[in-house]
C-alpha cells in the first residue's frame, strides 16, 4: 500500500530545490519566531515548507532493509 502524502513531491524535483525548501521553511519559521507578536499563518508556513523539503530528500535515502536483501 503506497499512500502519497505530498502529490506536490510526486514530480521529481531536483536535489537542489529541496534543499533550497528546507532553508527558505526553515528561516521563514524563525523569522515568524524572533518578532514580538509571534503570526502564527507565518510560523505553520514555514513549517509546512520545511517539511516538503525534508520529506522530499528522506524519499530519496533508500532503507536499509533494502539495502539487506540486496547483498
């Protein structure tokens, strides 16, 4: 049973643009953190980023339960 969470991530999206998703969620979150009156649309965005982007690169390490049956 193959479930996809993200059909955004279904396209094969380069290395490079994941790694770019995770830093932009990643300073979009502690950017909604550092002010005063914390916006919390802000905050679940950059989340939400962060996660598509670490999603999208922990698709890619293959298991090692994997790698087991192959040797």
């Amino acid at each position: 049973m193959n479930i996809k969470l993200f059909p955004i991530t279904n396209v094969l999206m380069p290395r490079f643009v994941s790694y770019i998703l995770i830093v932009i969620g990643g300073i979009i979150a502690i950017y909604a953190q550092a002010e005063a009156d914390q916006n919390q649309y802000i905050l679940i965005a950059g989340i939400a980023v962060l996660m598509i982007g670490i999603y999208s690169v922990s698709r890619r390490i293959p298991s090692k339960k994997d790698q087991e049956e192959e040797l």
